[in-house]
C-alpha cells in the first residue's frame, strides 16, 4: 500500500486551522493501511468534525449500520471489496451520505465509475489540508442538500398522498351519498309504475344524465319499448321500438351486460326519430333483472356536466337497477300474494251472502250505490277508488256470527244484537293481513255508525266519521231497505227515498243524503228487483 504522509509544507500549524463555515459532522474513514486512517482521524478532528476509521469495506459498513455519517473518505483498492464497491453498498442504505475516494492513481476511467456509483469528488494522496477542508465543506454541503432534498421529497409525497386519500375519500362518500339516496327513495314505493319512474327520476339524479329512458322486454316480439323517461319527447316514446341486437339498447338486451359508449354514435332508436333526440357524446345502458330474467334495459346519456359516464357511474347504476329488480320481484310477489288474499276474502263475502237468500250480492250493490254518491259528492279517484275495494269487504265481520241469528225472521235478543253489532270490528280483524289504510279500515269499522252519534262500535258523531264510512251508510241503509229480508218484506223506493229524508242529521250525515236522492232521482242509482211479488212497486 503506498504511504500517504501529510505535506507538511502546505499544513498550517493546529494554531492557525483554517475557519470551517459548515456546522461539523461525522466522518468515516476506510482505508486498509492504518497509518493513512490514522492520519485522516486526526485531520479530520483538526477540522473540528468527528471521525472514526474502518480497514476495510465490510468494518465500514457495520459502522454504517450501527450509527449516522455524514461524509465517507473511502481507498478506492482494498483487499476484498473496493471502495466503489462499499461505495454501492452505502448508497443502497443511505443514498444522502456523501462518498470522497481516496486515491494515489486517478483516471478518467476510475472517476466515471466511482460517480456511477455514488462518489462526489476524490480525494489524491498525498493529502493536502486545505483540500481536504474544502471538500469536507463540499461533501457537508452535498450531504445536507441531499437530505433536504428528500425531506422535501417526503412531504411533498406526503401531500400528494394525503390529496390523493383525500380524493379517495371524498369519492367514496359521494358513492355513499348516492347510494343512501338510492336505498332511501326506492323503500316507501309500493305501486310497480311508481318504481319504473322512481328508477329513471333516481338515475338522473346520481348520474347527472339529462336524457334517460326504461325499456321493457316484450319476450313474445323479441323488442323493447319505453316505459319510463325523463328528457325525450313524447312523440319518440310512443314510437321507439328496439329489437334485441339492434343499436346499444339491444346488444345490452342481446349480452346482458351493461355498456359505455365514448364516442359519438346512433343509439337504439327508430329510423324516423329525431337523430338529436338519441344521439350523444357519452352513452350508458345496463341491464334490469328480476331473478335471473332479462326484465328490460335503463339508457343514460347527455350529462349536464358533459363528461363521459365514469365506471363509478357504472358501478352507481348497478346498484340502483339491483334494487329496483329485487323490489320489482318483491311487488309481484306481494301483488300475487295480495290479489289471492283479496279473492279468498271476496270468496268469503259470497259465501257468507249465499247462505242468506235475502242478502245475496248486497256489498256488491251496497259498494256500487256508494260509489255513485261518491261522484256526486266529487271524491277524487283515489277514494272512490277505496270505497270500490273496502265497500265489498264492509260486512265480512258476520263471518263471525252465527247464522241462524244472521237469517232468524223474529225480533232479535239483546245477546243476539249484540253479536251482530260486533261484525264491524271481527271485519277489521280479519282484513288486517291486507294492510289497509285508515280510510279503507273507517269504511268496514264504521259504516253502521250514526250522525248524532248514537252508533256502533265507536259512538263516534259528525264529523268524526270518515266521509267515505258515512256514504256506505247511507247506501247500506238504502239497500237494506229496498230489498227483502228475512224479517220484513222490501220496501217501497217512494218509502225508502222518504225514510233517508226523514233521518238526514240523525242518523245520516245530510250531504250524503242529499247526493243520494239526487243519484236517484236522476237514474244514476237504479234499483232492479228481482222479487216477483214486488214487481208493481
């Protein structure tokens, strides 16, 4: 190993040690002659800066693990690995460390590769002081910078990561937000059209599309038609027509998988329609199931901010066409399962009127004669709509009343009218599985109630009544009055019209009254007796 003594004619003495401008760091020396690291250790601490030695490169590298430096003064040719080697090594584990290569020999070729591998300047023996301080100051500098560097590299990934989770973050409670306003508005929707047009209303909100459109499959004709929209003129609804196969709506029929469209193209659409009533920069359809059944196609298009559907959009829409196919599965079944409810309740009213021959087809003629006060005392739709159901369920209650007291021709005990008087509430019992409203429950509850108040089951008077509870009322007493029973034979129409007359603001609300003489009177309500006997009346 070649001898690097200090130049004693360019050392300064320890008295007059040059100012060092850089705060001091640690330094590691390596070299395998022990003299050379000795000599570097104590200029080094003459420069005011720590140092320790290693002979060779694997000593190095303990002292690199075992504690930080700031600068390492390095022999390029050492037994078993070199310095460019050790030089690798230090710069897989702490690539901020600056590297100075000492070196009796330098070439071009030696000092491109010890830059390749992480060195910043070298260091020729024999050792000068003055250079080595200035490159000592050089390396602190470089190290510092280094470290700096990465600092700011570190935050600024910091940042870019903490903005990317917040990205992340925000985009997920917008999925969130949509889906909760999804799962919120289909829950309370019970009619199968409200949820075909709830579909399309939801779809535009959690999407952005302007224009959406709901085809169902006809399977018979192998098309689809739209059922539900938002944004496409009346005119092309009546008239689109989408084959299976045909246009975007009909590959997604024909594949059952949803689909993006990018670019500008024809969607499904009827050769005569309006090309700008279907054709747009961004497209979204995605299938309908009910069960494992193709049940129709949802489309998407124009979105007001006018980006392309996202495959979060994608994602949204499965969800929301999830839902609605298992609501739409939910509604059959409970439509099925109601309607066989109804018919065995209607069964039941038959049977209960077929064993009493005066009775026979009265709730349905009771429910007709309501329905005809009904107009004339202008309900909306939807309550004539309940008397039509309630009216024929009003007297299902004497199922629960023995029928020789239903059909006994005498005067009735106080036992006997007392079991009659409870067929309103065994009616409400026994209507309950159908999940009446409160209306529809006034009518079976309280249809034998009086105006002044002196009915049953509730005692309830006026007002407190339910108006379509005090129609049935009247058109019940009309009917009973008008019809054989078995008790006493029908009456006259001239004595029924003047027996409701005579009891308007006692036992019937006047309203009623007056709308049923009118529907009378003018041949809306027509009696048709049946009776041979009473044929002349």
């Amino acid at each position: 190993m070649i001898e690097a003594p200090v130049d004693s004619s360019t050392a300064p003495p320890p008295s007059e040690a040059p100012t060092f401008n850089e705060p001091p760091g640690a330094v590691l020396i390596v070299d395998d002659d022990p003299r050379v690291c000795e000599t570097l250790v104590e200029i080094v601490e003459l420069l005011g800066h720590q140092a320790v030695s290693a002979l060779d490169a694997d000593a190095a590298l303990e002292w690199v693990r075992r504690r930080p430096f700031d600068v390492i003064l390095t022999d390029l040719h050492m037994p078993g690995r070199s310095g460019l080697d050790l030089a690798e090594e230090v710069r897989r584990w702490d690539d901020t460390i600056a590297l100075i290569v000492i070196t009796g020999f330098p070439s071009v070729t030696s000092a491109v590769e010890a830059v390749r591998r992480g060195a910043i300047d070298f260091l020729p023996k024999p050792f000068d002081l003055q250079a080595i301080e200035h490159m000592l100051a050089k390396a602190l500098r470089e190290r510092r910078l280094r470290q700096e560097n990465r600092r700011l590299a570190a935050g600024a990934n910091k940042t870019a990561i903490i903005e990317q989770l917040n990205r992340e973050l925000n985009a997920k409670l917008d999925e969130l937000t949509r889906l909760y306003k999804i799962s919120d508005a289909m829950a309370p929707i019970m009619e199968t059209e409200a949820i075909f047009a709830q579909v399309v209303k939801l779809a535009s909100q959690v999407t952005g599309a302007r224009r959406v459109s709901l085809m169902l499959l006809d399977r018979a004709r192998r098309h689809m038609r739209i059922r539900a929209s938002i944004g496409i003129a009346r005119a092309i609804v009546e008239r689109t027509r989408v084959r299976v196969g045909q246009g975007i709506a009909g590959r997604v029929a024909q594949t059952r998988r949803p689909l993006r469209v990018i670019p500008a193209e024809p969607a499904s659409r009827p050769e005569d329609a309006p090309p700008e009533g279907y054709r747009s920069g961004s497209w979204m359809s995605a299938p309908l199931f009910i069960g494992h059944q193709l049940f129709g196609v949802l489309n998407l298009t124009d979105k007001q901010d006018r980006d392309d559907f996202t495959a979060q959009d994608e994602h949204i829409i499965r969800i929301l066409l999830e839902k609605a196919g298992i609501k739409l599965e939910n509604q059959a079944l409970y439509e099925g399962i109601y309607a066989s409810l109804v018919d065995t309740l209607n069964a039941l009213v038959t049977t209960l009127e077929a064993k009493d021959p005066y009775t026979r087809q009265h709730s349905h003629r009771v429910t007709e004669y309501a329905l005809r006060i009904g107009e004339r005392m202008n309900l909306t739709p939807e309550e004539l709509e309940m008397i039509d159901f309630a009216g024929v369920l009003h007297d299902i209650g004497k199922i629960g009343v023995r029928d020789e007291i239903l059909t006994k021709s005498g005067r009735l005990t106080e036992a006997e009218f007392a079991a009659v008087r409870a067929h309103p509430l065994i009616g409400v019992r026994i209507v309950e599985p159908l999940g009446l409203s409160r209306r529809e429950t006034a009518i079976i509850r309280n249809h034998h109630e009086r105006y002044d108040g002196r009915g049953y089951p509730d005692g309830l008077a006026g007002a407190e009544i339910d108006l379509l509870a005090r129609i049935l009322g009247v058109a019940d007493a009309f009917d009973a009055m008008t019809t054989t029973r078995a008790y006493r034979r029908a009456l006259p129409l001239t004595t029924a019209i003047r027996e409701l007359d005579d009891h308007r603001g006692t036992q019937f609300d006047p309203d009623c009254v007056d709308a049923a003489l009118q529907a009378i009177r003018d041949g809306t309500i027509q009696i048709t007796w049946s009776d041979a006997d009473d044929a002349d009346r």
